[in-house]
C-alpha cells in the first residue's frame, strides 16, 4: 500500500456544559491518597498509563497501531506570577486520585485526580477518560478526553500560567527522529511521520471547552522540556516549524482567574487509521488550509 501519515492536530471551539458536568460527578468520586501513582486504563482494544506525577506516558492501540507506544509523555505545567519558574502539577500535594469503570464494560477507563496548593490557595483537578473500540472499522479509533479545572480559592484574582507539554514519538517501534511538527495557527498543531499503512494514522487533539493559547512552541527534545524545568520564567517563543526530528510542541494559556472561581480546559484526543486514499485526502486539505492561512499573515 501507499505511504501514510500519523497526524497530531489540536483544534479550539467552544465550551461544553455537559463535558464539565462529567467532570463534577467524576471527581466526587477521588480517593484521597498522600503518594504518586501509575493508573493503568482500559478500554476496547486501548490502554493508556498515566503517572498523578508525569501525565500520560503510555497509549497502546490494536487499532490503529498495532499495539504501538505513542505517548511518550503528555502533562501540564504551571506557573504563579510573572516571574516565578514553571512547575509540573504533579509537584502539588495529590488530595486523590481513582480509576473508575466509567462504561460499566468490566474494565477502568476513567482516572480522575485533584491537587493543591495550600500556599496559593488553589486547586487543580484532572480527569482523563478512555474510550476504544472493540474492532475494525471502528477499531481503527482511540480517544482520550481530558478535563483540567484549575480553581482559585482566595478572595482576589490569580494570575496562573498553564502549559500543556507533549512529547509523542510517532515512527513505528517507537522511533522519534523523522517527526514533523508545525503549527497551522495559534490554536492548531500537526504532528506526522512516514509510515507504511496500516501503522499510520491521524492522531488529532480538539480543545472543547477554554481559553484560545496565548502562545505555542514546536522544538526539539528536550529545549521545551529544559526552559519548564529551569529557574526561570518560561514564555514560549510562538516557534510554529514546521520542525523535522524529535519534536515536541506545548501550548500556553496565560489567565487571570477571579476570586472564588474556576476555569476550566477540556481536551480531546483522537487517534485514527484512516485508508490510504482518504488519509490523503485529508492531508492535501490540511496543507491547503495552511497555505492559505500563510498567505493571509503575509
């Protein structure tokens, strides 16, 4: 068969009340617990294992990809202030944290944590829910739904910097030196490699719910890693590639959030393996809509 593309895009749209709701209910159920842990999910032919302290760092499909690994590490950042350095949030105190069977299928598919900051006065909640598919056609899919509420306990605004780090290596076996990363606008990134079908496939990422990035950065592992784990103060360059090698890519959302109140951000993770032909027709479509959206900003 023809080559294909494994694809990583994130999209913005608007806010979904039900998907919040979810969220609510689906943390009611935290256990507390004092210590980090590695959560495995299961759902159809999927798996993914997030750490409460390093994010997601493993997602397995049958279908698509044959079983392969790739999620090397997905988290969120943050930051206080101006001039404060970044921190993982899984340096908060973890309250607690579940994997719950959210479909009743027998097996946990939904994991859901809350963290805090007692200093700051604020809390972080995350809930991560799996779905795969039990076979083909509708095998060649697997999705995540992340939700992150970040509530501001104190009795006057917050300035809270988010940073959403990801770091997939897309080549089959879990190479990572041919990917390419390039963002199309500020709210839309798309990460490829050359495989041969069927291993290859559209790995697309859509914001639900939130705040449009006020900025983003494409770059090689590990200089976005470094600048959130040094002493400073990171504000990502806007670097949109396209960028060849072992990429990585992270958003940033710079916010004020009011006394007492919330925001929150719902991503959406989809991993496909479209045939050939309609794979490239979507790739000519994306690199279409880039070509035009480069000849408006010039």
């Amino acid at each position: 068969m023809g080559n294909t593309k494994r694809v990583w895009e994130m999209t913005i749209i608007k806010q979904s009340t039900v998907l919040s709701v979810l969220l609510t209910v689906a943390l009611a159920w935290v256990v507390p617990t004092s210590k980090a842990a590695t959560y495995s999910l299961t759902n159809g032919t999927s798996t993914a294992t997030y750490d409460t302290a390093n994010g997601l760092t493993a997602w397995t499909a049958n279908y698509p990809l044959n079983g392969m690994n790739v999620a090397n590490q997905q988290q969120f950042w943050y930051r206080i202030g101006s001039s404060n350095p970044e921190a993982s949030i899984g340096t908060l105190t973890l309250v607690g944290a579940n994997a719950t069977d959210a479909n009743f299928d027998g097996y946990k598919d939904t994991l859901s944590s809350l963290y805090t900051n007692a200093a700051s006065k604020f809390t972080i909640s995350v809930s991560s829910f799996l779905i795969g598919y039990a076979g083909q056609p509708a095998g060649e899919n697997s999705d995540i739904n992340t939700t992150i509420k970040i509530t501001n306990l104190n009795g006057s605004a917050l300035d809270f910097h988010l940073f959403l780090y990801s770091d997939f290596n897309l080549g089959y076996g879990g190479g990572s030196d041919n990917d390419i990363v390039q963002f199309l606008n500020s709210t839309t990134v798309i990460q490829s490699n050359n495989v041969p079908y069927p291993f290859g496939g559209v790995l697309q990422t859509q914001e639900i719910s939130g705040l449009s990035p006020t900025e983003h950065e494409a770059n090689t592992y590990p200089a976005t890693f470094t600048s959130l784990t040094n002493s400073s103060a990171t504000t990502l360059s806007g670097a949109g590639g396209p960028l060849t090698g072992n990429a990585t890519w992270a958003f940033e959302w710079d916010m004020s959030i009011g006394a007492n109140s919330s925001q929150i951000i719902q991503l959406d993770n989809q991993l496909q393996v479209p045939e050939p032909s309609s794979l490239m027709l979507g790739l000519g479509g994306l690199l279409f809509f880039a070509a035009v959206l480069r000849r408006r900003i010039s």
